[in-house]
C-alpha cells in the first residue's frame, strides 16, 4: 500500500561561510540550495534606487540600485496591476535621476542585472503584504472552494484592513489557518512595512533598505509544513535560531528541528554530496541502462534520451516506450536538483506510436506537479521534441558551484577554488572523525592554496581548533584545479 502524502526531510548542512540546504524525498535529494555569505541571492531584497535611463522602445528603465550592474524595470512593474492604461508609456512614469524603492524579482543572471519591480511584496508564514495594491487573493493551490470562501472572509474580517492599507495573498501553507494566526502576521507585515519606509529618509545614495531572511529561515517560513517530517541541523547555533524562528513564527515545526549527531558528515547521511557531483555532470545514468545529456547553455537547457546499454524484452518500440517512461522522473528530478530555468527542450526517443507520445507527456506533468517552480509544457513539437520552460530567479547549481574552466576556454567547467576549499574542510572534518593524527597536509593548486590563504584563514583557524590539529598547506604547481589530497602527520 502507497502513501499518498510524500514525508520529506531537510538537511541543513552549515559551516562559517557556507549553508546548504538538500530536500531529501524517499531517501533521495530532490533540491538542493546553496546561500555564501559573500554572494547571498538578491531576491526580495529591497532597494532605494536612481533611475539611469529610460528606454520608450524597450518600454523599459534602467535603475542603480548600488549593484555593479544596473537593475532593469519593465513598465508592467511599475504600475499596478488595476491600473494598465496608464502603463502605456515608460517616459510619463519615470524620468532619468528620479528616486524609486524597487524590489528584486530575478537575481543577476550572466551578464544581466537583476531585474526589479515596484510592486513590493513582503512574504510572512502565512500571508504576502502587498502595501502598494489592493487585492485580496487566495493561492490558487488551495483547490478547495470552501476553504478558499473561508479565508477570503477571514481576510475581510481582520480589521486593520478596513483601513484600505495594503493588499493580501493567503499563501498555501495557510490553509487551514485561523483568524488570530491570519491577524498577527498582517500586523507583523505592516510593521516591517512602516520600518522599511522610515528608512529611506534623508537617503542620499542608491542602498539595500532590506534583505530577506538567511537561507535556513527561509526554508522553514516557505516549507509545505504537512509533507515535512525531519529537519535536521548540523549546526547548534543554527539550530537555536531555527527554533526561536519557528516558535515565533511556525510552532508546527518546532519540535521537527532536531540536531545531527552522527560520526560522517550530514549531507553523506543520503548520499547528498554524490547527487550534488552528479549534477555537475552532463551524463545521467538511467536504472536500466539509459541514461540523459544534460547541456546548459545562456539560451537554452537540452536534455537527449538515449536507451544505452538497455535492450529491452520484447521488441524496439517498447524498449524505447519504457526508457523514455523512466526518463520522465529522472527529468524532473534534475530540473529541480539543479535549479534549471528558462526554455528546456527535451528530445525523448522517437516513438512512432501516438499513444505512447501520450503516456510519455502525462507522466512528465505527472512528475512535474510537485515541483515548486512554475513550469509549463507545451508538448510534442512537429520535429518530436518536447517544449517546456521552467521559472527562473536564480542562479543554477552548476553556475552557482563552477566557473568557466581556464584550460578549455569555456567548453567545460571545474569547480571554483572557494568550493574546492570547502571541500577541502569537509574531507579534514571527516578524516579527523576516523583517524587519529598529529596535523593534517593539504596538497592542493595553487589557486586553491592561494584562495584558503588569502580568503580562508579565519575558516582554517576554526576548524584547527574544533578538531585540535594543526593544518598545514602545501601548492602544487602539477595540481588540476578541483584536485587535492589530505595527507595525515
């Protein structure tokens, strides 16, 4: 007998740098996110901005936000959604060096800026406060059409909306939710409102007037709560503060937190750290012998099916029928594994039979239906590739661990120094677990030395004194970039 309701575990791996969150699902990583303290994402940050330029043929301004690049602010984000005639031209809405607050909605992607609007959202447990409108909606993921007609009534009944201040989005995790829970977090949200106004008096220069909560906050205030059974931290201190955040703000998992007490390393408890080196590569091994090419490129993401040493039992077409069936699940979990975006074109193996294009199509919506991210598919294409695009805000996995490799010339990518260096601290971590050492020698390139050295040293003085071991480097001028060798004295 199958349950229906998916129980999932977050693992919260930190160290003083880094924090990396895996959604694990029946025992396997389905996202992972990762947030450094030198390059926190930008979205639902806030910001008090210049604006550059004003381009009537993109219908389109540019903004300095105090970013290197400049932001860019579409006229359907500047005005609100109830107000569209008086969208129709950029050039009576904004002028070049005037004053806006803006919000980012897609962090810097490639060589583009971040793009923001003006339609301020600010996110609690169970609401979205919208200052500058006035609807009030329901998500639309709450199905039910009596529990929908419920809350829209709670929401009319709270009483610091007569006012007309604002309006509201009832998030999905609300459902269920009563009156006194609905109240308190529009309150909370109109005060963090009145704080982010103040601070823009006397503002002189483009600056951040609020950033959203660190990574681990925010997975426990955007978490379906009904579909989470562990959340487990390796990190007291974060921990701590997990609690204190979902005392406050979600009770419901509070007494879900709980520490990692184990000898290995969290993200090895279910094979976290493999399915992240998996994802960096081009080639998805399939159970049954197929396997996936995954190529990124800045246009586009093509995924190739292909039935490799699987030959089936009884004839060709149902070989390829039951690869491609396979493919579906494996597609949408590397989607969200690693964070693709934009336009995905998908080329399953050519199937001559119409019904089996069917089949094919429903499971990969079937298999979608739980991702987070929007997607829409748009089917079979004359030339027998599936069409479909994945809401993007932010960076990829790959584009997020690598750079572009040096060697190659941009045909491939190696991990950046920062990551091997963090890896490079997990592996001492796990070998002074195991085994017992005077000091430990780190021969790794020069980049990565250099980078540990240089941007690493406060890292390398904690982790000396929470094994109690010396750690000595060594560069290596033979060294590929992502090698290093940990060597016990």
């Amino acid at each position: 007998m199958t349950d229906t309701v998916h129980k999932e575990t977050l693992l919260v791996n930190v160290t003083p740098r880094e924090t990396r969150v895996a959604w694990v699902d029946n025992g396997m990583a389905q996202e992972v996110w990762v947030e450094r303290a030198n390059q926190r994402g930008l979205v639902g940050n806030i910001y008090w901005g210049r604006v550059q330029r004003v381009l009537p043929g993109m219908q389109a301004a540019f903004v300095d936000i105090g970013l290197e690049r400049a932001a860019f602010l579409h006229v359907s984000d500047v005005c609100r959604p109830d107000a569209q005639k008086e969208c129709e031209d950029i050039q009576k809405l904004l002028r070049p060096g005037q004053w806006v607050m803006v919000q980012v909605i897609k962090n810097p992607l490639g060589s583009k800026g971040a793009r923001v609007t003006m339609q301020v959202s600010l996110p609690s447990r169970l609401l979205v406060y919208m200052p500058n409108q006035s609807v009030l909606g329901i998500s639309q993921k709450i199905e039910d059409e009596e529990e929908r007609e419920r809350l829209r009534e709670l929401l009319k009944s709270i009483p610091e909306l007569d006012e007309g201040v604002g309006g509201l989005i009832v998030r999905t995790v609300a459902e269920g939710a009563e009156l006194v829970e609905l109240r308190a977090d529009l309150i909370y949200l109109q005060k963090l409102w009145e704080t982010i106004a103040e601070k823009v008096k006397g503002l002189t220069k483009p600056a951040c007037i609020y950033e959203d909560l660190p990574l681990f906050l925010r997975i426990l205030r955007d978490a379906p709560i009904h579909q989470v059974e562990r959340i487990i931290v390796d990190s007291r201190e974060t921990l701590l503060r997990m609690r204190d955040f979902a005392h406050a703000y979600v009770p419901e998992l509070e007494n879900l937190i709980e520490p990692y007490q184990g000898e290995r390393p969290i993200f090895d408890l279910y094979n976290v750290e493999d399915a992240i080196n998996q994802a960096l590569n081009k080639r998805v091994p399939l159970k049954s012998g197929g396997y996936l090419i995954i190529d990124q490129t800045e246009a586009l993401t093509t995924i190739d099916v292909n039935t490799g040493a699987f030959v089936g039992h009884r004839n060709l077409e149902e070989t390829i029928y039951r690869t491609n069936m396979e493919a579906t699940g494996a597609i949408a979990r590397q989607l969200r594994l690693r964070n693709l975006g934009g336009i995905i074109i998908i080329d399953f193996i050519d199937m001559k039979e119409l019904q089996h294009q069917q089949h094919v199509l429903e499971a990969l919506q079937k298999a979608l239906a739980r991702d987070r991210v929007k997607t829409t598919i748009s089917g079979f294409s004359p030339l027998g590739l599936v069409e479909m695009t994945r809401k993007r805000t932010r960076e990829s996995l790959e584009r997020t661990l690598c750079h572009t490799c040096p060697v190659c010339e941009g045909r491939g990518t190696v991990k950046t120094p920062e990551t091997v260096a963090y890896e490079i601290f997990r592996e001492i971590t796990r070998m002074a677990r195991q085994y017992d050492a005077d000091e430990y020698r780190v021969i790794a390139s020069e980049p990565v030395v250099s980078h540990i050295m240089d941007e690493e040293s406060d890292s390398v003085a904690e982790l000396e004194s929470f094994i109690g071991r010396n750690i000595s480097f060594q560069a290596e001028a033979t060294y590929p970039p992502e090698a290093f060798d940990v060597v016990m004295l």
